[in-house]
C-alpha cells in the first residue's frame, strides 16, 4: 500500500507540476502571462522556471542510489510551492490560488516521507 501511495504522490508531482506545468510556463500561455503580470513578475522568470520543473521532474525519477540528487528536487518543489503560495498571498489573490500550491506540497511531503520507505521502480526493473 505504501509503494501505492509512494508512485502515486511521486508521479503527480513529475507529472502535473514538473513536465506538464514546466512545458506551460516554458511556453508562456496566456494564463502563465496573466498570472505574471498579476503577481509581478517578469516572464522569463516562468521561462526559468519551467525549465527548472522539467529537471526537478526528472530528477525525481532518479534510481535510490542517486538519492542525494532527488533531495535537491524535492528541496526545490518545496521552496517553489511555498513561494508560490506566498506570492499569491502578497497580491491579494483568491483563497484558492492560495490553497493549490500548499495541496502540491502536501503531496510532495507524502512522496518525501514515503520514499525512504519504498521504491518507485522495484529492483530489477532498473
């Protein structure tokens, strides 16, 4: 069961905020534009960003023995959920726009805490 809730915490997070949510802000679509410009922030700050989540996402696909370069993934979607949080927060943003990062960050806390626990691609299928 943990294994279950492990690649299931661990693969929305690669998923929907690194692959999918990098793509977006590296494309800059009109909702990435809009939210730039209402919390203020330059676009090729998304730009970087997007990037940023790409490698993160990858990262944490990375084998156990490489458990020190997951770490910095997992530091870095922390710090860009609670940010994010933060920077909506600042702008006086809706309460949802608020919440959504900090549920990604809850799940980003049920990935870490499980992780050491179990594995995502079992022995020999690496």
């Amino acid at each position: 069961m943990k294994r279950k809730v492990y690649i299931i915490s661990t693969l929305i997070i690669v998923v929907l905020v690194g692959f999918v949510g990098g793509a977006v802000d590296i494309l800059l679509t009109d909702s990435v534009i809009k939210v730039a410009n209402d919390l203020g922030y330059p676009l090729y700050f998304f730009t970087a960003l997007g990037v940023l989540k790409i490698i993160g996402g990858a990262m944490l696909l990375l084998p156990k023995k490489l458990d020190r370069i997951r770490e910095f993934a997992y530091v870095g979607f922390a710090l860009d959920f609670l940010f994010a949080s933060y920077s909506h927060y600042s702008s006086k943003n809706s309460i949802e726009e608020i919440i959504i990062p900090l549920i990604f960050l809850a799940i980003l806390i049920v990935s870490y805490t499980l992780k050491n626990q179990t594995t995502l691609f079992k022995n020999n299928e690496l």
